[in-house]
C-alpha cells in the first residue's frame, strides 16, 4: 500500500514538472549586435510606422506566456533604429532627455495607462529610463527598461499582475540583455 501511494506521489510531481522549466533561451537579434533571454521561445514581428516624415522600422520580440505558468504575462524586446541626422546617445544630454521622455509618454498613452514612477538609468554609459506602468484600471502593471544606444532604442518590458510586480524572472529577463562587440552571425537558439 505505501508503494503505491508513493509511486502515485512521485508520478503526480513529474508530471507537474514536466510542465516548467527553467532553461530559457537565449535570442539573437537579426543583425547579431545583442542577445536576451526569454522563458520559451519568442515570436518575431516587424513592421514600419508611418507617424511622422520618416518612416521607422521596428521589431518587436515578444513572449506571451499563455498556458505556461509564469509570474508575467508579457515579456517584450521592441527595438527601433532612428536616422543618426535625429537622435543619437552622443547628442547632448538635454536633447536625448527630451527624446527618451517623449518615448515614455507615447507609450503610457499607447497602453492607455498612468506611470507610476520614471529613473534615470544607464546602460554601459548610454542613457535610459526605468518606467514603471499600470493600465487595464490597474489590474496589470509593467515594468519597461529604455536605452537609448546610439540611434537605436532599446524597450525591455514586462507585465504583470500588480501582486507578482518585481519579481525574479522579470529581473532575469531584464538582466539578460547584452549587447555584442563583434556582430555575430545567427545561429540555432541557445539554451540558457
């Protein structure tokens, strides 16, 4: 008899792990200049927006957890390449402040939410912002890390629950953001 409720006990918690896992994978941006983790694999989205006299190509990496049992709902990349004749890191300070204020205020009014607070953060000397979110009548926060690399902007967001709000594998996420020297060629994803 205790065999089999054994037996039934281990087979109930490798069942349940079979579900989780810990390894993330490891993204590879397209042109090979930076890298970031994400729980499962991302799905990729391109597209141009047309607001404006130069048309901008984005990318967005995102990962919508779905049915997999995580603390977030969204993990998201978005990144967007800017004429150096516009913006750039190397710009004076007062110009890339008002640019990246700019990004932070488009993107509460694209949620339709309220922010919560803003810091001022680097990221390898280039400046950035930490934004805090809520929208949904604060049923979902999230969490954007902004950088502003040279003529690229960099938008790492998270959301989540207001309750699971910074957690690990929001930090894990954010922490994983690299940027690469020597561009890389892509290559099959890597576990993490």
């Amino acid at each position: 008899m205790k065999n089999k409720v054994l037996i039934s006990l281990l087979l109930v918690v490798a069942a349940c792990c079979s579900f989780t896992t810990s390894e993330w994978i490891t993204f590879l941006g397209h042109d090979g200049t930076f890298k970031i983790a994400f729980p499962q694999d991302p799905e990729v989205m391109k597209h141009v927006v047309e607001n404006g006299i130069i048309p901008l190509k984005s990318r967005l990496i995102s990962y919508d957890v779905g049915r997999f049992r995580d603390e977030n709902q969204v993990y998201q990349l978005v990144y967007s390449d800017y004429p150096d004749s516009l913006i750039s890191s190397e710009y004076k300070s007062r110009i890339t402040d008002t640019f990246i204020k700019n990004l932070v205020f488009a993107t509460r009014d694209e949620i339709k939410g309220k922010i919560i607070s803003i810091e001022n953060i680097t990221f390898h000397d280039f400046p950035g912002r930490h934004v805090h979110y809520t929208f949904n009548g604060g049923q979902t926060v999230m969490n954007m890390k902004l950088y502003l690399i040279k003529s690229r902007i960099y938008m790492l967001r998270v959301q989540c629950e207001p309750s699971n709000d910074n957690n690990a594998s929001m930090d894990k996420f954010f922490d994983s953001f690299e940027l690469i020297d020597k561009p890389v060629k892509k290559t099959a994803v890597e576990k993490k």
